[in-house]
C-alpha cells in the first residue's frame, strides 16, 4: 500500500493504513484474511490493468481473444476497459471486455 495508490483511489489515508493494519494482524494471528477468510491476504486498491493484461498477453500469445470479465462502479470498469484497449494496440490476443455496472 503506497500513499501515491491510497490518494489516487480519494480514500482518507486513515481508513486504508486501518484495513491494511488489521488485515496484516489477521494473517499473523489466524493465518486468514480479516476481510475474507481465506488463505490469500486482501490487497486494497486497484490493480495496474495494462501491466496485469500485458503479462497474460506474454503468456496466453497463440490464444485469439481473452475475455475479461469485470463487475463493479463505473470508475473500476472504465479502468479495465482503458487496460483493455491499451493492450489491444499490440499483436497478440485480443481482449473483449464483458461487464455490469452497480
């Protein structure tokens, strides 16, 4: 969690730096999620989509198409789509973005 990634998101830096306190407290304590319950530990924020997109570029080359499925507030989905559209201007598969707004 980086102050950059918690500004950028327009969430009060007290209430991030909160969750990511106590979700790691959790995974020393119960070796689970606060949030969850799994195994895996939360990661707040939003992902890099053209970072995360390029990398499944590299490993799915010989695939066609890869269909990225999205659900959440229009901010997140126009993240995904913008990620989307980047990597679209590269050779390798090209990714169709499905999603529902809520």
């Amino acid at each position: 969690l980086s102050l950059s990634s918690v500004s950028l998101l327009n969430i009060p830096l007290s209430f991030s730096l909160m969750q990511y306190i106590c979700e790691r407290h959790s995974k020393r304590v119960s070796g689970r999620s606060l949030f969850t319950g799994l195994r895996a530990s939360t990661h707040f924020g939003r992902p890099q989509f053209e970072s995360l997109f390029t990398g499944l570029q590299s490993a799915y080359h010989n695939e066609h198409q890869v269909g990225v499925f999205s659900c959440g507030p229009p901010p997140m989905t126009r993240s995904v789509e913008a990620g989307c559209a980047q990597c679209n201007r590269f050779v390798g598969p090209v990714f169709v973005h499905h999603y529902e707004n809520f």
